[in-house]
C-alpha cells in the first residue's frame, strides 16, 4: 500500500466526565473522509459502551481504549494503533492532549492532526483545527511546518444540515415552534429545565428537544413529553430531527457546535453558555448577527427568556434577518475543507519521502 494513502486514526475519548463534543466531532471528519475513500479506525474510551455502535454504524473500525487518554501507558498504547495500522494520519481530540502528546505521535512519521478551540499553547502538530468561530487564527501557534485552520469555513457539519438547507428555504408558517439543541455535552441538563421554562411562554406551540440517549436527563425528558399534552417531544434519531429542522421557527443552543450546524439550515437562535469556550463563541455569534447571546445559564432567568422569545416571535424581520445572516456565514462545506487540507500536507513531496522511508525498515522486517 501507498504509505500516503494508508489509512486515518482517530484517538479520541467519550465519556460523562470529558464529554462527548470531540467524539462526535471526529464521527463528522470520518464521514467527510470516508467520501474520499479513507479507511477511518476509532482508538476509544468510551461509556456508555453503546457508543460502539454509533461508531460502526458510521463504516469505522473501532478498537477499546484500556485507559482515557492522556493516562499513564495510553501514549504508548497509541503509538501501537499508529504502527499497526500503518496510519497516514492520527487525529487527536480530547481535553488532555499535551504538547508531548502530540510530539510523540509526530515521531511515528504519521501526519497529525489536533482539533483545539482554546489555544492555550504551541502545538506540535501539523494541522490544528478550530470548529469553532473564537479565538481567531491569529491567536493559534504552531511548530514550524504545521498548519492552521480557523473560522467559519472549517465548522464541522454533518449531512444532515446541509440537506435541510434547501429545503428549509423561507420559514415554516405557524404555530411557532421551538428547537432545544444544547448539543453533545449537557453537563447540568439545561435541556430539561429550559424546556419546561419555554412551555410557559404562550406563542410557543411546540417544543423538539433534540438530546442524545446518554443525557444525563434523558428519563427525565421523556417523562415531562410523556405529560405535556403533545406540546414536547423528544428527538434522538437522525431521521426524526431532519423533519424537526424545517419545521423550527427558532433554536435554544449552547454555542457549540450544534449552533453552527444550525446556521446552515438558517435557523434564528437564543444562546446560552455554560462554559468560557461556549460564551465566546456564542457572543461571536451574536456579533454576526446569527443569534442572540442571553449570557451563562446562572445569569438568565426564565422570565429574561421568554421576554426574548417573545419579542423575536413579533418580529418578522428580525427573523429573517437572522436567517439570511446564518446562512451566509456557514455553509456546511467545513469537513470538506479540513479533508482536503489534510490531502494536500500528505501528498506534499517532502511528506511522500519521509512515509517510503518509515516503511521500508517495516518491510524489511516482514520480509
């Protein structure tokens, strides 16, 4: 096999005490690489172990990780999976990656690849990957020969948006409907108390809670639709939230990711952070006019929200002024874009001769 066209590694972890926003964020890039013909092999430790089969059901491979990662033996453990399976790439997310981490991954030849929205030191890694719109590349730096990728055309979408993006064209016409989407980690289960804050304001019809199986509210969620009279409901399969984003008159996020999958769609949104990371970017979002950032959840009441539903729902024009906005600033196209990134530094000359020279000692000791 052609070292260059070897296949792409992801070490990444899901768990309640690291979240889930990396994992899923690695499932959006294997499915963009996977277009171009890349084998994708997941390296994880994960809880619930159900999350096996998201992983499987997506064509990856998928090996246990003995030890989350950035413990004692997982570096080695991972520089195993690196040389086993001859890996042209390793893509890295994950809370505990260090600058040595990093390091010894680079020294297995492997191009790597770091996904980071903090910036907090010099990465030595060849592509770093910010999905997010804050901070800005300016603030990013990497060791010489690496590369940065920062801002709007590198958020991570799945297929699922961009599909809706036609069809969701003008807005739906009433009773109006609310989306809650406060993405893959969910920590203080803002997803139920926001929820029944919303059912108390009276020009919301309906509310979807898009959550997935592992929110630590989920039971909880599914008994408060269960009582709603049909005014809540509780979305956690793909197909059931393509039908919910065309219908949604607005989004309650938490400046994530999911935030800026719904800008595809062109969706209005209300912001509400629960950590420094979120807020930035959910003021970034404000900033452009794709959403309104109310603040961190300490500080906005239930009645500060439905003041703010209130007063988007009588106004047409803000709306659509949301809409158009969102839906210029992101296109859905950002795995794409980070894939052919990643193509263009492992076709690059100088990368081709250092592969052949990684493989041939492996072959010889075949042989």
């Amino acid at each position: 096999m052609d070292a260059n066209r070897g296949p792409i590694l992801f070490r990444c972890d899901g768990t309640p005490d690291r979240g889930w926003d990396g994992f899923y964020q690695c499932l959006s890039l294997a499915a963009a690489l996977q277009r171009r013909r890349r084998g994708t092999h997941f390296f994880s430790y994960l809880d619930p172990l159900s999350l096996a089969t998201v992983i499987n059901r997506g064509n990856n491979d998928w090996v246990a990780a003995e030890r989350p990662m950035g413990e004692a033996g997982d570096p080695a453990a991972t520089v195993a999976q690196v040389r086993r399976l001859n890996a042209a790439a390793v893509v890295v997310v994950g809370p505990n990656v260090t600058p040595d981490y990093l390091a010894e991954l680079r020294a297995t030849g492997a191009l790597v690849l770091a996904f980071d929205s903090a910036a907090g030191y010099t990465f030595p890694a060849d592509l770093v990957v910010n999905p997010l719109l804050t901070p800005a590349r300016k603030a990013f730096k990497a060791a010489p020969g690496g590369q940065i990728l920062a801002g709007h055309r590198y958020a991570l979408c799945r297929g699922i948006f961009r599909r809706q993006r036609t069809i969701r064209a003008t807005e739906p016409a009433a009773p109006y409907r609310a989306l809650v989407a406060f993405g893959d980690d969910d920590p203080a289960g803002l997803a139920y108390d926001r929820t029944e804050q919303l059912l108390e304001v009276q020009e919301v019809a309906k509310v979807s809670v898009a959550v997935r199986t592992h929110h630590p509210r989920y039971d909880d969620l599914k008994d408060l639709a269960a009582g709603s009279g049909g005014r809540v409901e509780v979305v956690t399969e793909t197909k059931e939230l393509m039908t919910r984003l065309v219908r949604a008159h607005f989004a309650l996020t938490g400046g994530d990711g999911w935030g800026l999958e719904l800008c595809v769609v062109g969706i209005p949104q209300f912001v509400i952070s629960q950590n420094a990371t979120h807020a930035r970017n959910g003021k970034r979002m404000d900033d452009e006019g794709v959403a309104t950032y109310l603040g961190d959840d300490a500080a906005v009441s239930a009645g500060q929200l439905a003041e703010a539903v209130g007063q988007l729902l009588e106004d047409p024009v803000e709306r659509k002024g949301m809409t158009r906005c969102a839906r210029n600033l992101v296109d859905g196209r950002g795995p794409d874009r980070v894939v052919n990134g990643m193509e263009i530094m492992l076709h690059a000359p100088a990368r081709k001769r250092s592969a052949v020279a990684l493989a041939e000692p492996r072959l010889r000791l075949a042989a």
